[in-house]
C-alpha cells in the first residue's frame, strides 16, 4: 500500500512538472487574452439587451388595454329649457363618476414595429463589432509582452553559454596558474568577467519576472505556466487583403444609420387602428339618464401625419452626414493602415538581409575568440584582450537573436495589422 502512495506521489510529481515545462505559444497567449478578458462579457450582454428590446418591441401587435377611473363635480349640467304638461324632466347630478377600460389594437402601424426590428439588429451587431476591436487592440500588448519575454529569454540562455564557456576556461588557466606559467591576476580577471555575467543574468531575470508578470495577467495563467515561451516562424505573404474588425464595424454602422433613416420614413406612414371602451358610470352613453350603467363602444381610427414642417427631411439629411462621417473614418483608419503595412514589410526585408550579415559576423566573431582562447594558453595574449574577443563573439550572438525576434515580431504585426 506505500509502495502504491509513492508511486502515485511521483507520477504526480511529474505530472506537474511536465505541466510547468509545457510550450506556451503567442496563439495561445492571445486565445488566453481573449476568453479571459472583461470585455468579453460585454458580447454576452449586448445579446441579452437587443433580445429584451425585440420582446418589447413585438409587443406593438399586441392590444394595449389601459384601466381608466374619475369621480368630477361639475358647477352646471345640461338641462332642458322646456316644461311639458304632465311630463317630468330628468334632471342630471353634478356629481358624476366613470370606470371604464380602454383597448387599442394596431392594424396596420406603417411598418414602424418591423423598422425598430430592424435598428434593433443593427445596433446590436455595431456594439458587439465595438466589442470586438477592443478585443482586438488587446493582442498588440500580448504581442509586445510576449517578444520582450522571449527575447530576454534568449538573452539569459546566450548569457548560460557565455558563463560555460568561462568555467572551461578558469578551469584551463587554474592549472597554468598552479604551474607558475600564468599570473593569478590574469586569472582573476575571468572570475570578475564570471561575477558580471551573473549580474547580468539577475537583471535579466528581473526584467523577464516583470514581463512574465504582465503576460499572466493580460492572459490570466500562473507566471509557471508561461515560462516556457516559443516563437513559432511564420511563413510571410506580403498580401495585403484586409480583414480588420475596425472595417466591419464602420460597416455595421453604416448599416445602423440606414436602418434609422428607414424607420424615421415609416413614422410619416399612415397608421390604422381599432378601439373599444368598456365602462360603468353615471351617467353612461345615455346623457339624460341619472341611474349608473354599462356601457361600450368600439370604433376604427386613422392616424396619418401630412406635414411635419420638414423635420423628416432634416432628420434623414442629419443621418446621412453621419454616414459620410463614418466614411470619412473609414477612408483615414484605411489610409493609415496601408501606411503602417508598408512600413513592416520594409522592416521585414531590412531584418531578412540584417539577419544574413549577422550570421557572418557570429562566424568571424567565433574564430577570432577561438584564436583568442588558444593565444591566450599560450599567454601570448593578456585576459583582457581574450574576454573583450568573448564579449564581442556574445555582442553579435545577441544582435542576431534580437533580430530574429524582431522579424518574427515584425511578421506578426504586419498579420496583424491585416487582421489576421
């Protein structure tokens, strides 16, 4: 039974492990990003809000029944300015009261139910689109923070190799120094080379904490989850076919103010309707009875605005310089992104021809230190002048790695850009 605890305890153990060393790719950073973020309740919300308006909305084919109640005292009431001979004239109560019920049913509204469907839908598909390029915009701050964790990464493992390579070589000049073939101070120098490379690293470890600790919350995972970072390389395509969500949505405005319009000329539309009244009162229909009765009525009404002094006229006018507002936001945001676009596919053929040159220099860089490192056994060289050959061959390790990240940065923002 114990041995069946440890053994469960290790597989535990490293199942945990195996999480933590998990690859974290920037996709997932932005799938993380996007299904975390507060802004995404909003979607939800929205759907909520036009579903409770359309409800209300299709209650306008419904009959609306409104219950009505007065009691008035009145000074005077009609009264009949004849006497007839043997005949009593009723004489009406200045008191009176009513109760009574009003029902109105729509028959034909000019299709203003229908119009405010419409804009309803068209409202709610501008605010969850709105939502959508607020989602959006959050993707360049999981990129940005994403590329600088990755980068110091790559920093902190070339700085590993540097530290390796010193060890090696304190260890090499440990035994000329025993021998009394080599001065301790030249020794000494490599372990305050050694000392720095360690600074170095605790800086770097901060700064890539610091960065960690952004991503985490912009992506809502454990900072372990995330320490393991992988630039993926993208295959770039300088097409340049947009699929931005800022583009829907200035087209889903323009939708929403077509539908306005639409509905502001429905509301000059004839309007018929049914109506009935339902009461008990004193007195009732009949204006010379005293006694309480019940009464009703029903009737067809026609309801048609002929002149509005142009206020519909002014209204669609409004609307449509709102559309050419929307337009005209189109056209800059349109003309900017083409500007940003070329701006990242020259930085991209400027990184791709940089990277080439890069890789030559590494090339020299590393021979020139291998020279170093033989000249300086020999002791035909000084520690200083082997460490400034390192700390050259180490200046164009990072360069190059810089400027991988960089490109692939600068491919992804130019997919994103495009909207892809």
């Amino acid at each position: 039974m114990k041995t069946r605890k440890l053994i469960g305890l290790f597989l535990l153990t490293m199942a945990q492990l195996s999480f933590g060393q998990e690859v974290v790719r920037l996709s997932d950073c932005q799938q993380w990003a996007r299904e975390q973020h507060p802004l995404l309740k909003q979607k939800e919300l929205y759907e909520q809000i036009k579903e409770l308006k359309l409800a209300n909305n299709q209650t306008n084919y419904f009959p609306q029944i409104d219950l009505n109640g007065q009691a008035t005292y009145q000074t005077d009431v009609t009264k009949v300015g004849i006497s007839l001979p043997n005949v009593s004239l009723p004489e009406l109560a200045k008191d009176q009261y009513k109760l009574y019920a009003d029902v109105k049913q729509s028959i034909w509204d000019g299709g203003l139910t229908k119009g405010n469907e419409l804009l309803e839908l068209a409202k709610s598909e501008a605010d969850q689109q709105g939502v959508e390029v607020e989602l959006y915009r959050v993707q360049e701050r999981v990129n940005n923070t994403f590329f600088a964790s990755f980068l110091i990464q790559k920093n902190l493992d070339l700085l590993a190799k540097k530290e390796e390579t010193l060890k090696a070589r304190i260890e090499q000049l440990q035994v000329a120094v025993e021998q009394g073939t080599l001065l301790s101070s030249e020794l000494d120098q490599l372990w305050a080379e050694q000392v720095k490379v360690k600074q170095q690293q605790l800086e770097l470890e901060m700064q890539r904490e610091i960065a960690l600790a952004t991503l985490a919350i912009l992506t809502g995972k454990e900072v372990g989850v995330l320490s393991n970072l992988e630039m993926e390389s993208l295959e770039f395509s300088a097409d340049r076919s947009s699929h931005r969500p800022e583009l829907q949505l200035f087209e889903k405005q323009t939708e929403m103010l077509s539908a306005s319009a639409d509905l502001i000329q429905k509301k000059r539309n004839p309007k018929l309707f049914g109506f009935g009244q339902l009461g008990y009162g004193r007195p009732g229909l009949n204006m010379l009875s005293d006694d309480f009765d019940t009464y009703a009525l029903v009737g067809v009404g026609l309801n048609w605005t002929v002149f509005d002094w142009k206020k519909t006229k002014r209204e669609k006018e409004t609307i449509s310089m709102q559309q050419q507002l929307v337009a005209t936001r189109q056209q800059d945001f349109e003309r900017n992104m083409t500007i940003a676009l070329d701006s990242e596919y020259r930085k991209i053929k400027q990184l791709e021809a940089t990277l080439q040159r890069d890789r030559e220099l590494i090339a020299l860089q590393q021979r020139i230190t291998q020279s170093s490192a033989s000249k300086l056994e020999n002791g035909t060289i000084t520690t200083s002048d082997y460490i400034q050959d390192l700390n050259a061959e180490l200046s164009a390790r990072i360069t190059l790695e810089t400027h991988k990240v960089q490109l692939e940065a600068a491919k992804i923002n130019y997919q994103t850009i495009k909207g892809i």
